[in-house]
C-alpha cells in the first residue's frame, strides 16, 4: 500500500504516489534552473505543465486512477532531461538527433497557425501540418473561389472547426515536432522574438490588422450560430427521442405498436391479432418482438442521450455506445433470419380453378360489388388492402375481376385461387380453403369483395382472380361499385378500368366494345347499328 499525494497541473488533478511526486517535483525544479536565464521562463513552465497534464491524462483509466513512478519516469523519458541539452549548436544538434530516434514525437494534430496567418492562419496550419509551402494552399482557395465559388464557405467551416494552436506544444503537435523540453523552450523565445519584432511594425499593416479583426469577429458570430443551431437540435432530438419513447412504450402494453395510414388518416394495427396471422407459432411470435424491441428501442435511446449530449455536453462512456451497436445488429440479424425462416413457408406456390355456368337466360348483365361493411374487425388497411378478423376466421380483400373473351356461346365465371406454402401440398391445402361468395340475382351478378379462410392457414399469398368469359354479342354494364375490383380489362379502346364504370360493353370480334361512349374507335357504323337494334334490357340500370 502506497501513499499518495493530490496535485494541480495545469489546472487538471492528478492522484499521484508520494515518491512519483518527489520525482516529478525534482524534474520540474531541473527545467526551471535550466530557463533560468529566460525572460519567458514562467511561459515555457506553463507549457511544459500543460503537455506533462496530457501525457499523464492519457495514462490515467478507469483501472488505473493514480500516476506511478513508471508513468513520471515515460514523461521525463518523452520530454527529456534538461542536462540532455547544452549550449554548443553541433552538440545541440548531434543530442536532438539521438534523442529524437529514442522518443515518441511527432504525432500531428490539425491547427490553425497564428504565426503565419492572412486571415485565420487555416491555409498555413493545413500546410504545416502535410509539410509543404503555404502559398499552395492558398492558391487553392483562391481557384475554388474563382472558378467553383466555393472557396470561402469552405475557409470559413475549417476556420470554425479547426482550433487555433495557441501553445507551444500545440505549435509542435501542429508541425509534428517532438514535444519536449528543449522544443518547447525554443518555440517560446520564438514566440517572444516574433511578438517583440510585431510591437515594433504594429502600425505598418492596418488594413491587413483589420481584416483580421473582421474574420475573427465573423468567426465568432458563425461559430454561435452554430452552437444555437445545435442546441436547437438537441432540443429537436430530445424530443423526438421522448416521444418515440412514450408511443413505444403505450404500444408495447397496449398491444398496438404499428401505425399505418388509412382513408380516414392515422389508426393503430393490432399487432397480436395480426402477427398472430404471420407467424406460424408462438415461439416465432415471441423471437420476432424480442428483435423488434431492440432495433426500435437502442435507435430511440441514441436520440434521447444525442439530444442530452448536445444540450449538456456531457460524454458518454465509449463502451456504452459499443455495446448498445452490437446489442442493435444482435436485433436487427434476429429480424432477418427469422424473415428467411418465415419466408421459407411461401417458396411453394400453387393455384385451382372451378368453373361457373350462369344462366343464359339473359342476353346481358350488370356486374356490381356487396357494399356491405368490412366483415368483423378490420386488423390492417393499407391503401386499398384490408385485412379483417372474426370469429376462427379472417377475411382479406386481395381479390380482383377481369372479362375475356368466351370460346363458347355461355356465360362462364372462371373462379382462380392462388395460395403459398412450405410444400405444394401445403400452399394446395391453403387454395382449396380460401372460401369465396357471388350472387346471381335475375340479370345482377354481385360479388363480394372479401374472400375467407380459417386462421390456422395463416396469411400465406392467398389471392382470388375472377375471369368473367362473355360470349361475342353479348353484353355487361360495369356498376361504379366495381371500382377497385375490376383490374385490367382489355378494350378495344384501351380504356382505363376506373373509366370503364357506369358503361355498356359488348363483346366483338375485335374485343370489348363500349356502347355508349362517344367516338368509338375499331367497329364499323353498320355493326354498331345492328347490336343497337337488339333489345338490351339491364336491370339495375
């Protein structure tokens, strides 16, 4: 057990052991008696303590909360001793270059240079920092300003988001010189030289003074915009996270955790009934919520602490952030193979037709739709397909009715049903149980507009097509109730089948034929004047 001791550095507290801290202290009484004859010796000292604060803030971890002698030891080691550095040039120079190849440096970071600056000092930092002459980065401002226009938005976003290197570590950092004691001292008198030498000249460059003054106001200005903005936005987020939290928790026990859109606006999909119709047992029911919670719950966590963040500022342990990621992608590949083990039960696909004489007593029909309600309670509406449940049943609209052309003098309704499954006899078994109602009442053929089956066939592609075959010479009126149920009758005309309703057709050689539409184009005068003269009685009309 060691004791320890508590320091201010550069105002960051450090825990640190008792003989860490007589080491560190001895080092540090060394560097000042070395600059003793600085001018600037309280400013190096300053910038020496700030870099020592960052080398030991980056040793210091959640395992690890005080600095030990090994860590003062690796500081001094990367700073370098004071006796290490002598006055004679070549003896200065031979000594940095074998220190330079034992020491850690050079490690760049993006600034802004100061010290060579027109405007922001952000085409000298960027130049310092990859090595080359400044005047080329210049000249690239100044050609994107010219020839593409974006030169200045893109200066005045780097000036904002770069930091100006304001010490002489951040100088080094900038240039990726090694920080150490002896560099920090020389960038220091450097400093001191340069703003001595600028006091002398500091009337001779005023337009350029004032230039300078305007940017870093504008800077200023831009630079509160955008913490505004971003507070603003965290409020945004904030918000958006608590709500999405409040309808995904009343979803989650109210049993109603899908919106969907329908005629009449927004309206709740009861989630249980209807996945209860998706899934082929419990077990998949339950895998699937479980995935599903945690794809939309960690996104909405993300906005609620991304909001906090932007608001407050406060840092979130990376680890969290880590974990919530991979905990999501856990989520998120559940969904998916589950949606391949789901999709496995529809690769059968198969399809029975039963054929139905009507009464040919008739010469025409009007063809019309129940307008009766939705049969028990509708699970799902979107844009026009509706899923409904009663009873041990559930009812589905995925019905659609076109005419063709009769090879026979009879009407014929040809009653198509699809279904899928795992197997063929699976998706057989589903068609076969898919149940479907017309009426023929005198002259009226109406259809229902939902189909049915039992619920333990699941919803599994089921789908019913009706073919009214008509005979040529024979006639049907489309009743507007049609509309939505008739899907892609072909016409002579090539008339759209929302513009078929509440019309005549007969049936010719040349195909479907409207009757009463004006300008009917592909059937001659002395034709249409013969099916005209029949007597065309259409109850209902």
């Amino acid at each position: 057990m060691n004791q320890t001791v508590t320091i201010n550095i550069s105002g960051i507290v450090f825990h640190i052991e008792v003989d860490a801290y007589e080491e560190l202290k001895s080092y540090l009484n060394k560097i000042k008696s070395y600059f003793n004859d600085s001018q600037e010796r309280e400013e190096i000292m300053a910038d020496i303590e700030s870099r020592i604060a960052e080398l030991f803030s980056e040793k210091i971890t959640q395992m690890n909360q005080v600095v030990l002698m090994r860590d003062v030891q690796e500081v001094i080691e990367i700073m370098g001793k004071p006796e290490q550095y002598v006055t004679e040039e070549d003896e200065q120079e031979e000594t940095a270059e074998k220190t330079q190849s034992n020491r850690s440096g050079g490690e760049k970071k993006f600034f802004r240079n100061p010290d060579e600056r027109v405007l922001g000092g952000v085409c000298s930092g960027i130049a310092a920092y990859f090595g080359f002459d400044t005047i080329w980065m210049r000249l690239f401002f100044v050609m994107t300003t010219l020839f593409m226009g974006f030169g200045p938005a893109i200066y005045i976003i780097l000036w904002i988001v770069i930091p100006e290197a304001k010490t002489a570590s951040d100088k080094l950092q900038m240039k990726g010189e090694p920080i150490n004691i002896d560099n920090i001292g020389k960038k220091v008198e450097e400093e001191a030289d340069k703003v001595n030498e600028k006091l002398k000249n500091i009337n001779t460059s005023k337009v350029g003074h004032a230039l300078e003054q305007f940017f870093a106001g504008l800077g200023n200005v831009l630079k509160t915009i955008f913490l505004a903005f971003g507070k603003v936005l965290g409020v945004a987020l904030l918000m958006l996270g608590l709500l999405l939290a409040v309808w995904f928790l009343v979803g989650l026990f109210d049993d109603s955790i899908i919106l969907t859109y329908t005629s009449s606006g927004v309206s709740a999909l009861e989630s249980g009934a209807f996945f209860e119709l998706v899934f082929s047992s419990e077990d998949q029911f339950t895998i699937f919520l479980a995935g599903l919670i945690i794809v939309l719950a960690i996104p909405i966590i993300g906005l609620i602490l991304g909001g906090l963040k932007m608001l407050f500022g406060f840092s979130t342990n990376n680890g969290l952030g880590i974990s919530l990621t991979i905990l999501w992608f856990i989520g998120l590949f559940t969904l998916a193979t589950l949606a391949i083990i789901v999709a496995t039960e529809h690769k059968a696909n198969e399809k029975i037709s039963a054929v139905k004489l009507l009464p040919s007593a008739y010469h025409a029909y009007a063809l019309k739709a129940n307008e009766d309600n939705v049969p028990g309670e509708l699970m799902l509406e979107a844009d026009e397909f509706m899923i409904a449940v009663k009873d041990d049943r559930f009812y589905c609209n995925e019905l659609e009715l076109t005419v063709e052309k009769s090879e026979t003098d009879s009407f014929e309704l040809v009653v198509v049903t699809k279904a899928k499954g795992k197997t063929s006899k699976d998706a057989m078994g589903r068609a076969r149980a898919v149940d479907y109602h017309m009426q023929v009442q005198d002259s009226n053929l109406v259809f229902d507009r939902f189909w049915s089956t039992l619920k333990e066939h699941k919803i599994r592609g089921q789908q019913v097509k009706l073919v009214l075959k008509l005979p040529v010479g024979k006639t049907i009126y489309l009743d507007d109730s049609l509309d939505g149920l008739i899907y892609n009758i072909e016409n002579v005309t090539d008339t759209w089948d929302h513009y078929m309703l509440g019309k005549k057709w007969i049936m010719l050689d040349e195909g479907l034929t409207c009757l009463d539409c004006e300008d009917i184009e592909g059937v001659s005068s002395s034709e249409l004047d013969s099916v005209l003269t029949k007597e065309l009685s259409i109850s209902g009309n």
